[in-house]
C-alpha cells in the first residue's frame, strides 16, 4: 500500500492542509486548526493515526492486528493503522472519512459553513 496515495486522499477532504508542528518526519492533517491524520515511520514501517469514536475503536482493534490504540495519543479517541497491505485501501479511506467527519462536525458551526479556501 503506497502511503502517499493515503496521504493525497487526506488532502482532498475540504479544508484539509498538511503541517509539521512535531517536527519533519510527522506529517500532520489538519482541517480547521484540529488534527484529523498523522502519517510517519516507525520502526521501519508506514503509520496512519486518526481520530476514532471509542467504541467503533475498539471494533477495528479486534477485527485488524495492525490496528493499535494511538501511538503517543490518547488511547481511547486515537488508532493508530499500520500500512502494511493487510487492510484494504478502501477500508482505510474509510477510517480516514471517519476522523475527518468527527473533526468536521465537532467544530463550531461558523466553522463548518466557511468555504475551505478561508481556513
């Protein structure tokens, strides 16, 4: 699985933009000012974070291995995906949709209704 298609399709979510408050080797997505997706490597390996409701959470822990409470995040609102080719690409997206709209839609209304070029 190529990462930087992931990557782009993080970008294409309205008002996303990348940024690198943790240093250049963690690319961080954020819509608004929040935080939606983190990509870096990790011992070698390609790592999605993304916001997760708890309990859908706990559901992708058990049915993926290479789902994992959030590295260095908080553990309950947080999974961290290792890319590995062992979930879907279409899965992922998924999962990326999924932060992106618990981001989204827990942002101020003023928020929500301005068009993605004045974030």
């Amino acid at each position: 699985m190529d990462s930087k298609v992931l990557y782009s399709y993080c970008l294409t979510k309205p008002g996303a933009i990348e940024d690198y408050p943790f240093g250049p080797d963690i690319i961080v997505i954020k819509v608004a000012g929040k935080i939606f997706a983190l990509l870096w490597r990790r011992d070698g390996k390609d790592t999605l974070s993304l916001k997760c409701n708890p309990d859908y959470a706990e559901i992708l822990r058990k049915q993926y291995p290479g789902v994992t409470p959030g590295y260095h995040l908080n553990k309950r609102h947080w999974n961290t995906v290792l890319l590995d080719g062992r979930i879907p690409e279409d899965e992922i997206r998924q999962f990326i949709d999924h932060s992106y709209d618990l981001v989204y839609n827990s942002l101020p209304k003023r928020l929500r209704t301005k068009s993605a070029g004045d974030w």
